[in-house]
C-alpha cells in the first residue's frame, strides 16, 4: 500500500541519514569523533592506550596551565555554572564585560563582544554587517562558519583564490564601484597553516573600498608581539573592520570574539541574531580565558616553546622527504593526496600511539588529502621524540 504522502516525506529525510556517503566512511574506518577516556595536557589515553595529542588548537598549552583551572573553578564558585540566558536578557555579567575589556585593549580596539563559541563570532561578524545587494569577496578556503555568515547574508559572494591578491584585484575591478563589498579572509588558514598574504591583500581591498573582516582564530596567541595575531605580525592593526576569533584554541578555552570600533559591536549588539539570541559565554569558559590571557601577556615562554617545536617538529617531516603544503605555522598538514593514503597514514601513527585527524576531500581540495596535526608549547621533548618515530614508522608504512 503506498504512503501518504507525509509519511514518505519523514522517510525521505531519514533515509537521507541512512545512505549519507559521510556516515558510511565513519562506520567503515571510524576515525571521527573518537572518544578520549582521560587527558593531562598532549597526554591522552583512547580505548585504554597511552597516546599523544598531536590534533588539538591548544597551541600554547594553557587549558592545563594550574592558573587557568584555578580561575575557571573558582569562577563556577561564584557565578554557578551558566549564566542561562542571552547577554541581550537576563544573561549579562561583569565578568563578560571584564574579558570583553580586556581583549579589546590587548588588540588595540574600542569594543569587543564575546559568544559562546567562535563559530557565532564568526558568523555574526560576516551576517549582521553584509545584506543583499552587497558584494563579498572571500579567499575561497575559509572556515565553514564564515560561509555560513555569507549565506546568511544573502549578498552575492565572489571566491578568489586562496591568499591570492592579484586574483582579488582581477575580480574586485569587474565589479560596479556603487556596490558595497565587504572582504572575509583569515589571519592563518587552519588546514593549511599558511599565514595570510594581509599586506597585499588588504591593500587591494582598501583600493576598493571594501569592509574588512578578518578571522584569526588560529592567529591569535600565535603570531605577533604577545600573541596579538596576525595584524599585529604585519604591523597592520588599524586597517580591518572586524577582527573575530575563537578563545578555544590559544586561550585554551571555549567561545569566540569580535572586536572592531564601538558602532559596530553596538551595531551588532542590536542587529546579530546570533548575539541577541543565544546564551552568553559560561563564568568558567569566561574566568579561563582570562586567565590565559594574563599569562600570554606576562609568560612569554609559552609562545617561545610553541615556535621552537614547531620548527623542530617541521625540519623532521621535512626530513622524511613529507609535504606541509608550505606551512608557515603550527597548525601543520600532512599532505598524502588520497584518502587511501591518509588513512593508512592515520592507522600507523594511530598504531604508535599519536592522535591526528584525517581531512579528506571535499574538507580539503582534491588530491590535497591530508592529516591534520598541530603542535603544542606543552609537547615535551620526549614527546616530540615519539612522534617522531611514529612519522618514521607512518612513512615506511605507505
Ligand atoms: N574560525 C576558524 C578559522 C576555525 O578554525 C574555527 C574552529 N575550528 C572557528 C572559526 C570556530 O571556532 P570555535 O571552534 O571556537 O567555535
């Protein structure tokens, strides 16, 4: 007997769940959302095996930094453990306006608003500002949640190709001067690890006018005096619009930021649906990331050991003749060209005891199949010893 037709409409939709190509490769190799039982730093344990961490944004190692633990436990002491409600309504508090001063001097702004996840900074910092009938011009790698602001948006979108300034300029000369444009770009691009081209390419933008936005979240902490990103790299600060990021990965936190001039986070504040209606950023994630953001300003050796480790670990994959995709960074792929091969490649060092994660295409470019690793300021040298090894093993293993 057929269906009504709504039954067959619920089945469409689930068997949509059931025949995705996506979950039959996780049930087939299962390399995703694999649980890890216990953690102390890069020191992880899976299925009851000791391994290393050798995939997280925890680029200067302060989410088990004691002050960090300290400040987000007593945090939760004294605001409990969520603020239960949107900063719009009954969610605000002065811990929330305390971080937002904070990072906002730190990066030399005139406000700064903080989400509970970076991917809302990212989208609300891209669809509030833009709206139809506007151009964006974006560097056709960057993260989904700043897609996910374009579409939102409803602007028409134009790609360039990655990090390439001569290719905006073709494509923003062809555009009608009257339209407002708006560039989205990152500071460092997290699967490439390369650091953006901003010199030349915020100066092609300034030549059209554009409004900037600029997401580094896997700047920030990582480049520039402190830790100020990528900006601050290029002794650039003034010339970007929107400056959003994540506090989970060099802050060893959760949540996300935007910081730009006080109209637009007030613009924000009462335009972003993203801001006005989602619950605000936790008293610990809060309390974390302020702590962590003391100790970028004050203990300069987090950021130092990142970056020897970082070229340590690099002239090794270098030497056992691996491709970084020209990674200038410590987010540092591995590019194996197949899914086959990443997954080979994956197993072996999985076998080891070293946890990366696979990114394969349509994640990536095809035939830029890749492992996904980033080091750690807290990697020890030991540690950077046995992932060694494990690549040495990985490579012969192929
Ligand atoms: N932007 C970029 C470039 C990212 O890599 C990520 C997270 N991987 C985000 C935004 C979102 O940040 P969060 O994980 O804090 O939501």
């Amino acid at each position: 007997m057929a269906l009504p037709f709504f039954f067959k409409g619920k089945n469409q939709i689930l068997n949509r769940c059931r025949d995705d190509s996506v979950t039959g490769m996780r049930l087939k190799y299962a390399p995703y959302y694999r649980v890890i039982d216990a953690q102390q730093g890069p020191r992880i344990t899976v299925g009851g095996r000791d391994m290393i961490m050798l995939a997280s944004n925890d680029y200067l190692g302060l989410s088990f930094h004691p002050r960090v633990i300290e400040a987000g436990r007593d945090a939760m002491l004294k605001w409990g453990a969520s603020p239960t409600g949107a900063r719009s309504a009954n969610g605000s508090r002065a811990y929330h306006v305390e971080l937002e001063e904070r990072l906002a001097a730190f990066l030399g702004r005139e406000a700064c608003h903080v989400h509970s996840a970076g991917y809302l900074s990212c989208v609300a910092s891209v669809a509030t500002f833009a709206q139809k009938g506007d151009v964006i011009l974006a560097d056709k790698n960057i993260h989904s949640s700043l897609w996910d602001g374009i579409r939102l948006s409803l602007a028409t979108c134009e790609r360039f190709s990655h990090n390439n300034a001569a290719d905006l300029r073709d494509i923003a000369a062809s555009l009608s001067p009257a339209a407002p444009k708006m560039l989205v770009v990152e500071g460092v691009y997290s699967m490439e690890g390369h650091i953006a081209k901003l010199p030349e390419i915020i100066g092609v933008a300034k030549e059209h006018h554009c409004f900037n936005v600029l997401d580094d979240a896997h700047g920030f902490g990582v480049l520039g005096r402190q830790g100020r990103g990528t900006l601050d790299h290029f002794g650039l600060n003034g010339d970007v619009d929107i400056l959003c990021g994540s506090l989970s990965k060099s802050l060893g936190s959760t949540g996300g930021f935007v910081a730009a001039s006080r109209d637009v986070i007030e613009y924000m504040r009462t335009h972003s649906k993203q801001t006005i209606f989602s619950a605000s950023l936790s008293p610990s994630q809060a309390a974390c990331a302020l702590a962590a953001l003391d100790l970028m300003q004050t203990e300069p050796r987090h950021q130092e050991r990142l970056w020897a480790s970082t070229r340590r670990y690099r002239d090794m994959l270098h030497g056992l003749g691996l491709d970084t995709w020209g990674s200038e960074t410590p987010a540092t792929p591995i590019v194996l060209g197949s899914k086959e091969r990443v997954y080979r490649f994956w197993q072996a060092l999985l076998e080891k005891g070293v946890f990366t994660v696979m990114a394969i295409a349509p994640a990536v470019p095809p035939g830029k199949d890749l492992i996904r690793t980033a080091i750690s300021a807290m990697h020890t040298d030991e540690q950077l010893d046995r992932i060694a090894d494990a690549m040495a093993y990985a490579v012969k293993k192929l």
